[in-house]
C-alpha cells in the first residue's frame, strides 16, 4: 500500500489562474478553428448598418448624417450577434459530456465557463472594432476626444462581458445547442426595441415606455453621448447598472447551474 501511494501522488489544482488561462487558450483556438462564426458575426451587423443608412437612412433622416445615429446600435448588435455563439458553445460542452471528463482534473469548476466568456470578449472585441472601422469608411464622423473615446470603448467592453455572461448562462440551462441558439433570440431581438434606430419619442405610447426603460436604450444612449456629444442624462448611470447587474446575475445562475448539471456539490 505504502508503494502505491508512493506510485500515485495526490493531484493538486493549478496555482493562480492557470486553469482559467488554459481554458482561455482552448475557446480561442475554437474561435481561429470556427472562422465562419466570427466572420458572420461582423458581417451580419455591418450589412444591418449598410442597409439602414443606404436603404432607409434618407428617409429617416434627409439630410445624411444617419449613420452617426446608428452606428451606436450597431455596435450593441455587433456585440450581441458575436456573443451569441457562446451559448452555443457551452452548451455543446454540456451536451457531448467533455463536462464530466473535466470533472476528473483538479480543477475548479467554473473555469470553463471563464474561458468561454473571456474568449467571447476578446473575440468581440475584434469584431466591434472592425464594425466601427467600416462605419468610418461610410461616413460615421464621431466627435469624441481620447477620453471620450476610452470611456464608450470601456463601456462597451462591459456590455460585451454582461451579455456573454448572459449567453453562457442561457448555454447552461438549454436542454442542447439547439435550444441555446432558440433562446438567446431573445437578447439578441432587445436592440430593435430600443432607441438603436429611431428615437424613443417617435415610437407608439406603449412600445415607447418599453423602450425608454428597458436595459439596452441607457447603454446605447451613452455610447451615443461619448461618442457625438449628445445629451448624457443620467444614462450612463443606469448602463452601468444594468451591466454590473447582468454580470452578477449571470454569475450566480450560471454557477448554481453548473453545479447541477455538472453534479458537483
């Protein structure tokens, strides 16, 4: 006996955040592996932004400058439609039970569920720069300083953690792939409600008290803000909340879910 404990030392879990950066490392080389994802997740925003100020915008707006109007909407759409992929990928984890040989390493359960969700910003990320570099090849002209910059690009960056934390913990809770790409529909539908392409005020009484208080409107209307100088308000106040409060509840529901259906107690 004592030659077998000798031959089969105890395992210990990696020190730090090793874990997380290998989990990291893998939903990355996932994303270089799935090119269509990420290509379909920058296109299918920037054919939206072309359409409503080529097709739609002289309508909306005569005298041409609808595209700084809606790029701010795009970038959230951008976000979301790139995001959505998450859910879909943790729910495959789940679902071909590489989960449960997981279970078997010395590692802390939710490290997967970071790796997902860091590779699914930084992936993001990417993809809403080159949506903001094609809206300037369209005649997007912010007027925002470098700190005017910074501040929407962080405020950006934690919509995209709030809303991939969503995703991931949509992933979780869907019975399959199929499910998860059904369900983040949902997130992914918000922006259309929302001031991303016309004003609040224009809308009908009851869709317009939708709209005014529901989370994405706050978000857009301050990156709109940073970045056009337009009134602020309290709107960054209230984006902020919201994301802070996506990411929690995101945290909590993903962690008790993945400790249910991982079977870790």
């Amino acid at each position: 006996m004592t030659a077998l404990a000798q031959q089969a030392p105890l395992r210990t879990r990696p020190r730090g955040l090793a874990a997380e950066a290998v989990f990291i490392r893998r939903s990355l080389t996932h994303t270089l592996r799935d090119t269509e994802a990420l290509l379909m997740a920058v296109i299918l925003p920037t054919m939206l932004m072309l359409l409503f100020t080529y097709v739609f915008g002289g309508a909306l707006d005569p005298s041409g400058g609808y595209v700084d109007y809606v790029v701010p909407g795009i970038i959230l759409l951008c976000a979301g439609f790139g995001a959505s992929s998450t859910a879909l990928y943790v729910a495959r984890d789940m679902a071909t039970g590489i989960i449960d040989r997981f279970r078997t390493m010395p590692l802390r359960a939710g490290a997967v569920l970071t790796g997902h969700v860091v590779a699914s910003v930084l992936r993001n990320l990417f993809a809403t720069g080159v949506v903001i570099v094609v809206a300037l090849l369209v005649g997007f002209r912010p007027t925002a300083g470098p700190v005017e910059w910074l501040a929407a690009i962080g405020l950006i960056a934690l919509y995209i953690l709030a809303i991939t934390s969503l995703f991931a913990a949509i992933g979780l809770a869907a019975s399959s792939p199929e499910a998860a790409n059904a369900y983040g529909f949902i997130l992914l539908f918000l922006p259309y409600l929302s001031s991303a392409f016309v004003p609040v005020e224009t809308l009908p009484d009851w869709l317009a008290a939708f709209a005014e208080h529901q989370p994405i409107t706050p978000v857009i209307e301050a990156i709109r803000s940073l970045l056009m100088g337009t009134p602020m308000g309290d709107a960054a106040w209230w984006a902020v909340g919201w994301c802070v409060l996506f990411v929690v509840v995101a945290a909590v529901w993903g962690a008790w879910l993945f400790r249910r259906k991982a079977g870790r107690r």
